[in-house]
C-alpha cells in the first residue's frame, strides 16, 4: 500500500509535542474543566483562609493597588479590583450570552423569560422576608439585604461539573435567575446601603451607555469602539457608587448582535476566493506556505469570514476561555476563603448568623422553586423545554449553597 504524503496538519498529529499537549487541549475544551478548577481554588481558598497563613491571605487581599493618571487617581483593595474590575468581565460574558438567547434563544419569548423573573424575584425576597423576621428589633435588622444575591460564578461553575447531562435550557434558566437576582440586590445596595452616589459620574456612564445604543442602531460594528466606551462606562459606574459589574451586563446588551454583511455577496465572495485557491494548488499537492496566491486566498477567506461574524459572536469566542480559566478561578480564590469558627453564633451576632442561614438554606429554595411552581401552575409561564421538576429543585439548592461565597466574602 502506497504510503500516504505527510501534511503539516498530519506531521503536527504525530510529533511527541503533539502527543503531549493534545490531552490539555482536550481538558481546556471540555465543559466541565472550568467547574473542576473552580472547586479547586475554593478548596485551597477555605484551606488558606482556616490555615496559619490566614494573616497573609486576607494582607495580601487589602493589599492597596492604584492607578493615576494626571488629577485622576483611582486606588482600591486587590479584593476590590478583583470584584469589581475582573468580575466586570464575567458579567459583560454573562450578558451577552443573555442578549443572544433572548434574541433567537431560550428566552426569546416574553412567555419564556418571564419565569426566571419571577423566580428570581421570589429567590431574592423570602430570604429577606425571613432574615427581618428573625432580626426584627436586634442591631442586625438594617443587614437584611445579606441572604438576597445568588453568586452566578459560583452557581454555574457547580451546574458546569455535570456537563451535558444538563439541559442547556436549564443552564440558561439558572443563568437568567441569578443574573435577575444580582441586579435586584444591586438596585437594593443602591436604594438602601449606599452612603451616596456621584450624580455626575453616573450621569457619564449613562451618558456612555446611551452613545453605545445610539452607535448600534447606526450601524457601527467595530469592537474596539464598544470596548473604549465601555471602559468608560465602567469607570463611571465605578466612581459613582453603583456596583460596577452591573455595567458590565449593561455594556453587553448595547453589543450588536447582527451584521451588516449581505448573504448573497459573502457567499460570491467566498465561491470566488475557493475558486481561486483551487486554481494555485495542483491536485495530489499539498499547500505551499510560499505560494503568494494560496496565501492570498486563505487570507482573504479568513478575514470575509470574520467580517461575517456579528460583534456579540466575536465577543463570546474571545472571552469565554479568559473567564472560565481565569476571571472565575481568581474569584473563587478571592471570595471563598471564609474562616470557619463558632463565634458568630454567639452573643449578639446569633440572630444575624440565624437569619443569614435560615435565609439561603430554606428561603432561597422555597422562594425560587415555589414562585417558578406558582408561575406555571397558574398559566402564566412553563418550564423550559427538557426540564424536570426535580431538575428545578436541585437549581434551588444549587442557588442556596452558591450564595454564601458573596454574603460570607471578606468585607
């Protein structure tokens, strides 16, 4: 049998560099990798933070790092950056996969997306209801805001180590509900527990946001355009006291998600530089590296190719590896390390400690799967397709044991 001519591509298969890397690249292309590391890192978090070596972690976490430029200074704790710089990143992630779903997915429908609004909704306010109740009168009443966010880092990266024997729909409910919920405890840390907002500042970022929308509607599709004003507005959010990871969802949404390249033209276009590819590369031979025409061609396939993508697809691509392999897992090293001791079931700070508890352990789960059971029974939503009762059950759970990574963080 006639031996078969080695490719580059081929060659590239059988080097004992190949042989050597190809089971990381099956690991960093797997799903549930990036949920593996993420429980990883909360381990040696929760190690650090019971250790000896306690002191350094949380010095080096309120360690003060700050940029300035000209009279603009901005200095913040690493704990800070990390949670409102870095996380900014997952949540514009988050919000783009949002935008694209509500358009032509999941959530297309008003009919579908109403559910995880509701269930959101009840998710965040019986943990509320039942933490006043319990600290009703005591110096922890004012702290009822505590048990109402879910953490979606933590959330998804736990749904992420079952891999596809979860609905994709189920991913995008759960995704949808604690999105829904981060914003609400936001605009509850904005009306009840900010000491002030800078109008001004806000009033820039808003004023980003709308130039944003505006670019969209005419027609811009440059990404480094939307990534500057973003930055803006960011800052902006940053410096008025508004959390400014919710201007990371916000900036997502203004990202067009569909192009202005015609069908019929890019399909002429790609027909004629394959076309002329085939032209410059004889049959039995395989590609020239310093064939001008062969390059030519591929290069121009590629880049038509690109220019056919919308922003929001381009976007995805580009930040999903950095988020899942790097943004989640410093979080988790930053905001898993709770020091683990009996003090705070004592003395005055029981009842605190009681509604926090009784808030995620039971509220979160009765509010977010009792408003979903509601919503459906009376006709006013259904299920997403694929998915069991039992499957939001365990969402609810999910949620529970997800939220204390932001109630319990260091402060």
């Amino acid at each position: 049998m006639a031996r078969l001519p080695v490719t580059p591509a081929r060659h590239w298969r059988e080097t004992p560099l190949a042989r050597v890397l190809s089971p990381m690249q099956r690991f960093i292309q797997s799903e549930t990798s990036s949920g593996l590391i993420l429980i990883a890192v909360t381990l040696i978090a929760l190690v650090l933070a019971n250790s000896p070596l306690a002191a350094t972690y949380n010095a080096v976490l309120h360690t003060e790092i700050g940029l300035t430029v000209g009279p603009f200074a901005l200095h913040e704790s690493l704990l800070h950056w990390i949670n409102d710089g870095l996380m900014a990143l997952f949540f514009f992630l988050v919000g783009l996969e949002l935008k694209r779903e509500a358009l032509v997915g999941e959530l297309a429908s008003l009919r579908q997306a109403l559910l995880p609004i509701l269930a959101a909704t009840g998710g965040a306010l019986i943990p509320a209801v039942l933490y006043a109740a319990l600290n009703r009168g005591g110096p922890g009443a004012a702290g009822w805001g505590v048990p109402m966010a879910t953490d979606i880092a933590f959330a998804l990266g736990v749904l992420a180590l079952l891999g596809s024997r979860v609905p994709w729909t189920l991913k995008v409910f759960l995704t949808a509900v604690a999105v829904i919920d981060d914003l609400l405890a936001v605009l509850i840390i904005a009306l009840f527990y900010s000491s002030g907002l800078d109008l001004m500042a806000l009033s820039l970022g808003l004023g980003a946001l709308a130039l944003l929308g505006v670019v969209n509607l005419l027609g811009v599709r440059t990404i480094s355009f939307y990534t500057i004003l973003g930055l803006i507005v960011w800052l902006a959010f940053l410096k008025s006291g508004v959390h400014a990871t919710i201007a990371g969802v916000l900036v997502a949404l203004t990202v067009p998600a569909r192009n202005r390249i015609d069908p019929e033209a890019f399909l002429e276009r790609a027909r004629g530089l394959l076309e002329k590819f085939r032209e410059s590369c004889p049959p039995g031979q395989s590609m020239m590296l310093t064939d001008e025409h062969q390059e030519g061609a591929v290069l121009a396939l590629e880049r038509a190719c690109e220019a056919v993508q919308a922003p929001l697809q381009k976007l995805e691509h580009l930040l999903q590896p950095w988020v899942a392999f790097g943004v989640m897992p410093i979080f988790a090293l930053a905001n898993a390390g709770v020091a683990l001791s009996a003090q705070g079931l004592i003395g005055e700070a029981r009842p605190v400690a009681l509604g926090v508890v009784v808030g995620l352990v039971l509220g979160k789960p009765i509010g977010l799967i009792g408003t979903t059971w509601i919503a459906v029974r009376l006709g006013i939503a259904h299920l997403p397709q694929g998915v069991s009762w039992r499957q939001i059950g365990g969402v609810g759970c999910l949620a529970a044991w997800a939220s204390p990574c932001r109630s319990l963080s260091p402060p």
